[in-house]
C-alpha cells in the first residue's frame, strides 16, 4: 500500500467515498484541516440514486478540451455528483464512454454541438465553462478576449432561454472581462441572478498557498491567503498580512512573490513553448471551486472562496474578486476587502484602473451584439 506522505495521485477510492489522497478537503479552513474529501457522503446519503435530488446535474461546457477533460475526470470522481453533461463542438463520444467507466456515481451524458443550449434545454444546476481558445507565447489573457467572449456569450444566452436558474462558473479567460460578458447577456434577458455567477479566479489562491508554502516549509494545504482583485496580472492581489498561518515578506522578497504569483499563468505558457497554458492546475482550481459550490448547495456551512463576481464592495467597480460565503443558492455573503496593509492598498488603488478598463470592454462588446444598459 501506499504512504500517506507521497500523496500519490494514483486514484484510490473507498467505498461510496473520495480518498482523500485524491481530493483533500477545501474551501474554508476548517474543511481544509478536517481530512474530508470534498462532497463525500455519509453513510445516509450513500443508498441515495445518483439522480436524487440533493445531486447536482453539472453541464461541462468545452469538455474536450485542455481543461475540460482533466476538468470532467475531477469531477467524475465526486460522489456528491449526479450526472455530468459533456458539451463540445468537437466529438464527445470518446471521451464520455473513457469517462463513464470510473466507478463513482455520477452518470456521464454528452452533447457534440456548438449550440450549447442543445445540452441545457433540460435544466441544470451548475454550468462550468471551460471553453475558448488558450493562451500562445507572447499572448496576454486579454488578447483571448474577441475569441471567447462569443463563446460565453452563447453559453449565457442558452443559460437564459433553457436554464436561468443554474449557478454558471466562467473558467475561460480573460475572466475579468469576460464575467461582465455572461452577466450583460443575462441582465438583458431578464435572467440575470448575480449571487449565481462565478468568474474562477481560485486558480490564485491555489498558486499563492503554493508558493508560500514553498517559502515557508509549510504543507501549502494548510496555507490560505486572501486574494482580491481580479484574474489577470497586475490585478491579481494576495493579501498576505491576513494569510492563515501567519507568513511575513518584506522588501524584496515579498516583491518577488507578489510577481511570481501574477506573472504565474505567463510562466506556464512559456514553459509548454507552444503547446498550452496552465490545464491541469486550472482544472483542479477549477473543481475545488466547483466542489465548494457543491458542498454549499447541499447545506454544509462556513464554505468560503475567492471568485470574481458581480460586486458592490468597491464604489468605482461593478466586478470584483474577493473571499465569499457560499450558500444553498449561490453567494450568501459577499465577505469584502477586509483589512488591508498600506502595501496592499497601493497594490489595489494601481490595479483599480485596469479592472475597469478590464470590464468596459466585456459591456462594450455585448453592446455590439444587440445592446444593454450596465448592471450598475
């Protein structure tokens, strides 16, 4: 058998549950030190039918893809999911048969389509949008913008006609323009719910307890650090005086990390030389978020993470990331700046600028396709 301390990635399942060798439990805190894989039943809900009503339907849209497949296989592995609808342009067929024969719960459907509504018109209850084109050497996230704003575009109008009541996490970049995309379209359909939209910029907070724990000597497990701002470069702010242990940089070394951290998505593109960005991390951020929203759905308290959404926090933006409360419905609480160093602060009052420019161009461009007044 073998030792905890490797953390194989190997798969080992026990019965009716995730190992948490696999999956270590996420999201807040005390989750994250409780050693319970995230979504595992307990022995009352194991008889339950993977249809039943406290499984969530989850539409993976762009599943074929770099994220999507590694995404999909996450998410497979959940015994908290009811079924997974694989939605691509590309032919699904493969890939849900491969998927299908893991031995969790979770049914496996596909849909080989570029009308993404095609998979929705029955109703579902998370959306995950993983689809677009990824980042090429020398490409910043913003220049993904004209090609992946029709795809979140179409998907949040399918959402609106078929399904106005799932919750939709947005993985595709550039997320801090892209989410207003999503929000647009939905607002003009007379859909649009904010406390159910999610820009994944959790992939941050992954990185950033990483790379502390690097520094620290510490199981970057058991590192949290707030982050706010956006999911692109410069905005992209840790705030590591309210980081969990307790960690203190200065001067040079804490300039380093702040850089590293927004400059990791670069680091990725350049070191695959072509050939992808940041896949398997962003898959996995990508599903802890997922599972957090799952577990809040059905009823476990406390769960926080950081996303970027609709907000009111910060008068001079509509969108912003910060660490919220998550509910049965979607955001229960909006937990806000917090305290912030004079260090931090400058970070954020640079970063203002770009994360409305950030958003403009996500309004301006559903504008373009039909109109629509701002949500604020």
């Amino acid at each position: 058998m073998f030792s905890a301390a490797l953390r194989i990635t190997v798969l080992p399942l026990t019965k009716g549950r995730l190992s948490s060798h696999v999956l270590p439990a996420i999201g807040t805190t005390s989750a994250r030190f409780s050693g319970k894989a995230p979504g595992c039943l307990s022995k009352s809900n194991k008889s339950k039918s993977s249809g039943s009503q406290n499984k969530p339907r989850i539409a993976v849209i762009g599943a074929c893809g770099g994220i999507g497949q590694p995404l999909a296989l996450l998410l497979k592995l959940n015994p908290s999911i009811g079924e997974l609808i694989l939605v691509d342009k590309d032919n699904m067929a493969g890939v849900a048969a491969d998927l299908s024969h893991i031995e969790t719960p979770a049914k496996v459907s596909h849909f080989t389509t570029q009308n993404p509504g095609d998979a929705l018109k029955g109703g579902v209850d998370i959306i995950v949008l993983p689809a677009g084109v990824p980042r090429k050497p020398g490409m910043k996230r913003s220049d993904l913008f004209v090609s992946n704003a029709k795809v979140v575009y179409d998907t949040a109008k399918a959402m609106g006609e078929h399904s106005p009541d799932s919750i939709l996490l947005i993985i595709t970049n550039p997320v801090n323009s892209v989410v207003p995309v999503a929000c647009e379209v939905l607002k003009n359909q007379g859909k649009l719910n904010p406390k159910k939209i999610f820009g994944a910029s959790t992939l941050d907070s992954v990185r950033a307890a990483t790379f502390i724990g690097e520094i620290t000597n510490t199981d970057p497990r058991e590192v949290v650090v707030p982050l706010i701002g956006g999911h692109s470069g410069t905005t992209i702010i840790p705030l590591l005086s309210r980081s969990h242990p307790s960690v203190t940089l200065e001067g040079e070394k804490r300039d380093e990390f702040v850089k590293k951290l927004q400059n990791a998505g670069t680091a990725v593109v350049q070191a695959k030389a072509g050939k992808g960005s940041a896949t398997l991390a962003m898959a996995y951020a990508g599903s802890r978020l997922c599972f957090g929203i799952i577990r809040a759905m059905q009823g476990e308290s406390n769960v926080v993470e950081s996303a970027y959404v609709v907000s009111d926090i910060y008068p001079e933006l509509k969108y912003l990331a910060t660490p919220l409360l998550l509910g049965k419905n979607g955001i229960e609480k909006n937990l806000g700046l917090g305290k912030m160093n004079d260090y931090e602060t400058d970070l954020f009052c640079k970063a203002v600028p770009q994360m409305k420019k950030d958003v403009a161009l996500g309004e301006k461009y559903v504008k373009e396709q039909g109109g629509g007044k701002s949500i604020c």
